[in-house]
C-alpha cells in the first residue's frame, strides 16, 4: 500500500464529507421552518444526549479497530484481521445494545428529575435508543474497511446514512407535527435509526463483496491471539480516542458557559453579549469546522497508513506520508486561515447578510491552520500506537482555554480574547504534538510550510486590496465577493506552482487529476 493509496482515501472522505455536510445543511434549513424556534429547541435537547453516547461507545472504535487491522494487513495476516472484526464486532453489541438500554431507562429519569428542563425531550430520547445500538454495530465496520484502507464503503455509507435520515427526518417531523411539537420532533430525531440501519445494510454488502480478497485459512505459524487479548487491546486503543472525542463538545462548552457570562461580567449589556456570542459560535466556527473537512479526512486515512508502515519497521515511508499529509494539510488550511482574515467582512455580508460577524470571523481565521495540524499530528500518533497522547495534549490545550477565555474575554478585547482562546487551544496541542513527533524522530519539512504560508500572505494581500477596486467597478457586492475569491485563488495556485510548491510529478499522484496529466 503506497502513498498514492492513503491520498485517494483522503480524497474520497472529503468528498463524502462535504456531501453530508451540504445535505445536513439543506436538512436544518427544512426541519427549522418545519418546527420553528421551539420544535427545533427539543430536538437539539435530546441530540446532544445520543452524540454524547455515541462518543462513548463509537468514537474511538473505527480509529482502535483500524490500526488493529492495518497491522495484520501490513503482514498479510488476513485470516487474524478477519476474526479481529469477529472479536470487535461481538463486542460492541455488546457495547452498544447496553447503552441503548441505558438511554430507554434513563430518559424518563433524565426528564423527571429537571436534568433537562422541558419534560417533552422524553420522546426524542427514546426515539433515539435504537440508533445507538446501530450506529455503535457501524462503526465496526468502518473501522474494518479503513484498516485496509478501503475507504469508498466508509464514504459511501455515510452519504446513504445522511440522506436517508435526513429525508425521514423532515418526513416524521411533518407527519407528526399535527399531533404536536414534542411528537413532531421525536420523529425527526427518530430519522437516526432508519438512517444508520440504511449506512451499515451498505456496509454489509461491501463487506460480502469485499472478504473474497481476503482468505479464511489460518495462517501457519502465526499464532491467534485470544479474544479477549483482542477485546482488551481493542479497549485500551479505543478508550482515550473516545475520551478525546468527549473533550471536543466539552471544548464547546466552555464557549458556551463562559463567553457570555464574561462579557456580560465586563459591563457588556446582555443582548449584546449573546450577540456577539452567536457571531463566533453560530458565524465564524462553522467556517471553521467546514475548512477543515479536508484534514480531518487526510488524518482518518492516515491513521492506517501509518499504522501499516510502524508495523512493517519503515521509517522512511512514515516520514513521507505524515510531511505529505502536512503540506496537504498547509496547501489547504493556510489560504483559508488567511482568506478567513483578510476577507472577514465581505465573507460574512456574503454567507449570513450581515457584517457584524466580521470581527469574530476575522480572529477566527487563524485557527484554521492550528486545528488542521493538530487533527494531522493526532493522526500521526495514533497511527505509531501514541492514541493516549493526543487526548492529554488536548486537556493541557483546554486548560490554556479556560485561561485565556477568563483572561482575555472582557469589555477591552470583546469576542476577539474568546476568538483567541481558541487559537491558542489549537495552537499548545499541535505543538505538544509536534514536540512528542519530533522526540520519536519524525519531522516534517519546514521549508515547504513556510513557503506556503508566503504564497498565503500574498493572496491575502491580493485579496483585501483587489476587493475594493472591484466593488467600485462592479458596484455589486455579491459579484465582487466571488470575483475577488475567484482571483485570489488564481493568485494562490499561480504562486504554489511557480515557487515549485506543488510539482507535475506531485499532481501525477493525486487522484482524479493524475489521469489527466500526461506522463
């Protein structure tokens, strides 16, 4: 398995990925006007509770099972990757069917007792158990296939798991709402079951497909390992990449608990606190998560290639697809940390109507870049067997939040100290995860990622002085928004191939482009 490979599953999970992404979209777009303000406040009361199980018993498992898998991959030892999955997949029915019990017990208790204050969430919660159950069984899977680095089920199975649950969803939500809200928005939350049992009915058929290539005898002096040595190691890889994906709504919270209350502290009126805390979490974040889509579909496709290379002893080739999964990780997350920040206002008039996102949007830019490298460096470690690494680099990165968020956050500085909470958040875990690399002995090439950034300053440049000179020749501001965005990345890619950024021979190994290019 070459680099070649690791890029087209990139590739493809991008792709998938803002797929789901724009069919999510389109989906809140109907539910809100279907439900209204309150309708769409149940279902996002009961949502968190199902992705907080989720990060408990799913999370970590496709990362867990996958180095698992690209290990005895990387050995041949398809007969030990087959029962690994047998052993996993037992498991986390295990797994999964516990936690479904514990939500359909619970949800009464949750909503009786005022741990959610609107008792009407009692039904979405129990509309949700079942996809718990389904979607731990799927995660299975996906891990299995990326083990291989197999990653068009994976891809394909998500985009089916959205659409299919975003069009019950609106279905459910229409048909209920005569009988009321509270049923109205369970049926939406209810589109998760149908959605994940329609992702891993696809898995199963790739999975029949695919085990032809993979032979059932067992290997001969290759001992088995037991199945609860299976489990146990399954458990240790998956509990800190789960406990990691926990810390990631906690990261939220913070925002969520302390932004307001500080400004509000700081002699900011309450309306205009809750106002300027919806322009960075509800404006500029979102950006923020949408720019990094790619990398964090660079570092799911990197975990078993690196994973396979570590087994097989092969430094050299981890050194290759970590540096070529940084400077992918630079080529993208650098312009649009930059474009983020030279075109904040013209960006936010654009996508929302309104500029007063600008100063959050503005601040926000530079986390782009900060998150796309330590989603990367995370790869990289969980990848070499480092799994518990990331989650400790990323509770010394929060602890850094709170501070700055306690620090930074008043009257003085506005959304622009909680702006840069997040930047340095971002910022301490990429670079203790950097440090660790670095004690391992892998780099990354330097050179490469500052001339990046270069290419990205002046398309920058480019950008917020050519602004200005189009809107007074256009006069239109949608039309000199996508004018200039057009001409910046013009500015960009010109720069990247004539500073030999990217070469004819690095676009020869992309996906979807080599076949085009003329050897």
């Amino acid at each position: 398995m070459n680099t070649d490979k690791f890029l087209r599953g990139a590739v493809i999970l991008t792709m998938a990925g803002l797929m789901v992404k724009v069919i999510g979209s389109v989906n809140r777009i109907l539910l809100s006007r279907l439900l209204g303000g309150e309708g769409i406040g149940l279902y996002q009361m009961a949502y968190p509770v199902y992705l907080l199980l989720l990060s408990v018993s799913a999370a970590g498992v496709p990362v867990a099972i996958s180095i698992i898998v690209a290990e005895k991959a990387a050995k041949n030892d398809h007969y030990s990757a087959r029962r690994i999955f047998r052993v996993s997949l037992v498991l986390m029915t295990a797994v999964g069917l516990l936690l479904a019990l514990l939500l359909f017990g619970a949800a009464g208790w949750m909503t009786n007792s005022g741990l959610i204050a609107d008792s009407r969430v009692y039904y979405g919660l129990i509309a949700l158990t079942p996809a718990v159950f389904f979607s731990t069984v799927l995660a299975c899977f996906r891990g299995f296939f990326q083990g291989y680095q197999l990653m068009t089920p994976t891809a394909v199975s998500q985009i089916t798991e959205q659409f299919v649950r975003v069009t019950v969803m609106v279905l459910l939500a229409f048909y209920l709402l005569p009988k009321g809200l509270e049923y109205a928005a369970a049926g939406a939350a209810f589109g998760a079951v149908p959605g994940g049992l329609a992702g891993l009915a696809v898995l199963i058929c790739f999975y029949v497909s695919y085990r032809k290539r993979w032979p059932l005898s067992e290997n001969a002096g290759v001992p088995a390992e037991s199945a609860f040595t299976v489990a146990r190691r399954l458990i240790l890889l998956a509990l800190p990449v789960s406990c990691a994906n926990i810390l990631v709504p906690v990261t939220s919270s913070i925002d969520m608990f302390l932004v307001p209350n500080r400004l509000i502290s700081s002699g900011i009126a309450v309306d205009e606190a809750t106002a300027l805390f919806g322009y960075l979490a509800g404006m500029a974040q979102p950006l923020l998560m949408m720019a990094t889509i790619p990398t964090l579909s660079l570092a799911a496709s990197l975990v078993p290639a690196i994973s396979e290379s570590f087994t097989l002893g092969d430094k050299e080739n981890i050194e290759q697809k970590a540096a070529t999964a940084m400077k992918l990780c630079c080529l993208v997350t650098l312009p649009a940390a930059v474009g983020m920040s030279a075109f904040a206002g013209p960006l936010s008039l654009l996508l929302y109507g309104t500029d007063k996102a600008l100063v959050a949007i503005m601040h926000t830019g530079p986390a782009v870049w900060l998150l796309g490298m330590q989603q990367i460096t995370t790869g990289v470690l969980q990848g070499i067997g480092r799994v518990s690494t990331p989650m400790i680099n990323m509770l010394a990165g929060i602890a850094a939040k709170v501070a700055a968020v306690w620090v930074l956050t008043d009257a003085a500085h506005n959304i622009i100290g909680a702006a840069w909470a997040t930047n340095i958040n971002f910022a301490l875990t990429a670079g203790l995860n950097i440090w660790v690399l670095h004690k391992c002995g892998i780099s990354f090439r330097w050179s490469v990622i500052i001339k990046t950034a270069f290419a990205a300053l002046f398309m920058g440049l480019a950008i917020h002085y050519g602004y200005p000179l189009l809107l007074t020749a256009a006069g239109n501001e949608t039309a000199s928004s996508l004018a200039a965005l057009a001409a910046a990345a013009a500015v960009y890619v010109a720069l990247v191939f004539g500073m030999g950024i990217i070469k004819k021979e690095d676009l020869k190994r992309v996906p979807l482009l080599k076949k085009y290019i003329k050897k």
